[in-house]
C-alpha cells in the first residue's frame, strides 16, 4: 500500500511537472464543478450553452481529471 519508492527525492524537473499535473487536475475538476452547481452565477446564458451540453462538458470535464490522476499516480509508482 505504502512503498519508500514516493519518498524518494526527485530531480526539480520531476517536481515541477508532478506539481503542474496536480494543478491541472484541480483546474479541471474545479471547471467541471463550477460548471454543474454554480452556472447560474456565471449567467451563462442558456441560448448559446444549453444546460444539456453544459452538464456534459463538465461530466468530461470530471472524467479527464480523473483519467489525469490515474496516469499521474501510475507514473509516480513506475518511477
């Protein structure tokens, strides 16, 4: 569950595209979640971005984040 591989130092190149990816993770599950629960604060206007393929880009949105992860977490443990 836990291996002593995480706490290995990494080179400044390594950590800085692990601290970007985690960055971008949260950029887009942050998007996707604005996008689902607080619309109505941003006035989308619902004519040009109908509710419909609003909810399915962040449901995408959501889904590439988690895709994210996963190739973030599988990269630290191959390293």
């Amino acid at each position: 569950m836990f291996n002593s591989n995480f706490l290995k130092q990494k080179s400044p190149q390594q950590r800085f595209l692990f601290i970007l990816g985690a960055f971008m993770i949260l950029i887009f599950l942050s998007l996707g979640i604005i996008l689902v629960f607080f619309s109505d604060m941003l006035s989308l206007d619902d004519e040009k971005f109908p509710a419909k393929y609003r909810i399915a880009f962040a449901i995408l949105l959501v889904v590439y984040a988690g895709i994210r992860f996963s190739r973030l977490t599988k990269q630290n443990d191959n390293e």
